[in-house]
C-alpha cells in the first residue's frame, strides 16, 4: 500500500508542501457496515497542509487482489460511509501498472476530516474495500409490463 498526497493522477505535484505525518492500518470499527468487507482493514493516516481549510487531493495504491470498489469512509459525524474514491465525491479508480489506484480527495475541516477543524491537518481513517454499490437495475413490484422510470 502506498498514499500520496497532494496528488494528481498518482503523482505529487511539483512544488507540493502537502505531508503524510502518520500511515498506519487500524481494525475496523464494530460499527462498520455489515456490508462493507475490508480486507487491509482501515487506513489511518494524517497529513499537514500548506493551506488552513484547503481541499487536498490523494491516492492510495493497493493491490487490485483485494477486490475494493472504492476508498469507503464514515463523515466525522459517525454517521454515513461514503466512497470517496467514485465520480460524485470527485475521485476515481485507475487500474495502474498492476495495481489499483484509489483518487480522492478531503477538505480540512470538512465532513471527512475526523477532527472536524479547518486547522492546517487533515485526519482519516478509511478503507480502501468493497461494498454494494447499487440496487439501481432492480425493478420495483408493480412495473408495467417489465418497464420503470
């Protein structure tokens, strides 16, 4: 598993100030959504920005073995999970040289920071898992005659 911030297609970028202070691998918390299967467990990381309440970019590489559909992470409030690595979170997925890259992004202070402070830090613990993405496709009783909108 690798992690770099202040990424752009899994590249840091020129002149970046961005850090990872701390990477570590946590168990998943018991409230985790039966759902979500995490093989690697949860990635723990905290990184120091060059700006106070700016949006950081990062990618995470793991091996496409694990079969993750996403980089799953729960809203400081403890409420939702979310992949922050698909289109309506702004990141992606990107199947590069053998392994799997991860692209999202945090805004210090937002809902995804745990700390919840604009403070010049960004703390996350997420993981990079699999999870159903979707009962979209699945026909709700009652469609005429095989169709729905």
């Amino acid at each position: 598993m690798t992690l770099v911030a202040d990424s752009q297609g899994g590249k840091v970028t020129s002149g970046s100030h961005a850090r990872i202070t701390s990477l570590e691998q946590k168990t998943a918390p018991a409230e985790t959504p039966q759902a979500l299967e995490t093989p690697i467990a949860l990635t723990s990381f905290q990184a120091t920005l060059e700006t106070t309440g700016s949006t950081e970019t990062f990618s995470l590489y793991v091996d496409p073995k694990i079969g993750a559909n996403g980089y799953w992470l729960q809203d400081h409030g403890g409420t939702t999970w979310v992949n922050l690595a698909s289109s309506p979170y702004g990141g992606k997925m990107v199947n590069e040289g053998g392994r799997l890259r991860l692209d999202f992004s945090i805004t210090d202070g937002g809902p995804f920071d745990a700390d919840g402070e604009a403070n010049g830090s960004i703390t996350a613990s997420g993981a990079a898992a699999q999870m159903p993405l979707s009962i979209v496709g699945q026909a709700p009783n009652g469609a005429q005659d095989g169709f729905w909108l």
